[in-house]
C-alpha cells in the first residue's frame, strides 16, 4: 500500500466511524502477539498481501469502548513490573466516560484504590469527585486514570522502571479516548508526562500541548487536603479548564 492508498484508506475508515488507528510504537510491540480488538478487514488483507520490511501492523478500533477493552485485556493479571511481587492486590486500570472530552491523570493507585480496583476512590478520591461536580461535571462524564495502574509498596513514588513498563498502556487509553483536556493532577503526573523536573506550582497556571489535547497541571487533591488554602489555585485551573471545553 503506497502513501496515498494509506491515506485514502484512513479517510475511509474516519468516514465510516472507526475511532482509532495507532501506529505507536507501545501498540506495535503488542501486536506481534495475538491481535486484539476487531481489525478492519480490508486493512488486514492489505496488509498480509503486501506487507513492506518497515510496515508495523494498525489495529484499528471502531470506537473508544472497543479500544480500551482491548487495552484492558492486553494488561491481564499484569506481571510486567516488579510491582506484582510488592504487595499490589490488582490492576487498577481507569473509571469513567470512554468518549470523555476531560480527562484526569494521578499518579498511582492508594489502598484503597487496590482494594476497589478504581482509581481516586479514597479521601483524596472524594475531593477530586466534589472538584469534578464544581465545573458542572459528574465522574460518569469523565475519564480517571493513572499513570501506573498497580499500588506502590507504602505508596512510595513510582520507580522509572515501573513508569517505563506502564506508561504505553497510559498513552493507549489517552489516544483511544482522544480527550480534549487532560487535567494532571500533581507533581508527580505533571513531571512524568511533561518530561520536566519543574515544579508544580510554576507548571500550574499553564497550558500545554500533549497527544493532541491540552494537558493542565494542577494539584493534587492528597495535597490540598494538607494545604486546603491551595484550593484557590485548583479552582482557577478548573475554571480554566471548564472555558476550555466550553469554547471547544
Ligand atoms: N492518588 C492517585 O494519584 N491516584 C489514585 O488513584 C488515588 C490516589
């Protein structure tokens, strides 16, 4: 399949509803083992009668439900990391609305989010719910995820390992769920997807371009529990955050 014939190709599956087409490199790893989620035919034809030495494979979804049950189920009984060995109960893999136009990113699953197997259901959980229903929103109409999917040792940080073997699956839900905010929540999310070292409170206040929405830092809500005079700050974010879907 030449360019154009590729080109031609996707303009077709957008017009017929296909959600999703993926050629990260996270993507192509997994799909030399077993495909998951329905695969356009004729893209799979095309690709078995002529496949060129640097064609990855697309898995093409027809909607964001689809791709983040193939996302899930790629995941499994996770044992990628050194974190299954460390006292995780389960996967904790993301909550909410598969067509979100606002997305939420912690940091890692707490003890009470290992127990449940969702993400921001403990105090800190209930804050972010009630910051949610300030703008207007409820967590049905949003998607909350982290950035690692399994439960730190004492919740300690993240490990670069763990970040690195579990991030992909991250990116995966943000490009299946295509949000046009991405609200990250903390220093530590705001650094790792950011790649900066910069502090939270210079990266709050801005926006950011990233996977084709528009990332916003902001605080985390473990962290204005232990400083509820920040929540001024976290309200303009979200007032900002609220505008930005509004003009959208
Ligand atoms: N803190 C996070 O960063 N994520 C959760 O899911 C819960 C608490």
């Amino acid at each position: 399949m030449d360019r154009d014939q590729l080109t031609e190709h996707l303009k077709f599956a957008g017009e017929i509803g296909v959600a999703g087409v993926s050629r990260d490199a996270a993507w192509r790893t997994r799909a030399t083992g077993p495909t998951v989620g329905p695969t356009l035919p004729t893209a799979k034809a095309e690709m078995s009668a002529a496949p060129k030495p640097d064609a990855a494979p697309v898995t093409v979804f027809k909607n964001s439900v689809d791709a983040l049950a193939a996302i899930r189920a790629d995941i499994g009984d996770c044992t990628r990391c050194k974190l299954h060995t460390l006292g995780r109960t389960q996967v904790v893999f993301g909550v909410g609305n598969p067509n979100a136009d606002l997305m939420f990113v912690g940091e890692a699953p707490g003890a009470d989010e290992d127990e449940q197997g969702i993400p921001f259901i403990g105090r800190a959980g209930q804050l972010l719910t009630k910051i949610i229903e300030a703008i207007a929103l409820t967590r049905e109409d949003v998607y909350i995820a982290n950035i690692i999917k399994c439960r730190p040792p004492q919740n300690r940080n993240p490990e670069p390992d763990e970040v690195a073997t579990c991030e992909p699956f991250l990116f995966q839900q943000i490009d299946a769920i295509k949000p046009k905010i991405i609200v990250a929540l903390g220093k530590y999310a705001a650094q790792t997807l950011l790649r900066t070292d910069t502090p939270i409170s210079r990266l709050r206040g801005q926006q950011f371009d990233y996977r084709g929405s528009t990332l916003i830092p902001t605080f985390h809500p473990a962290y204005l529990l232990r400083n509820p005079s920040s929540k001024r700050e976290v309200w303009d974010d979200m007032k900002l955050v609220k505008t930005l879907l509004t003009d959208f």
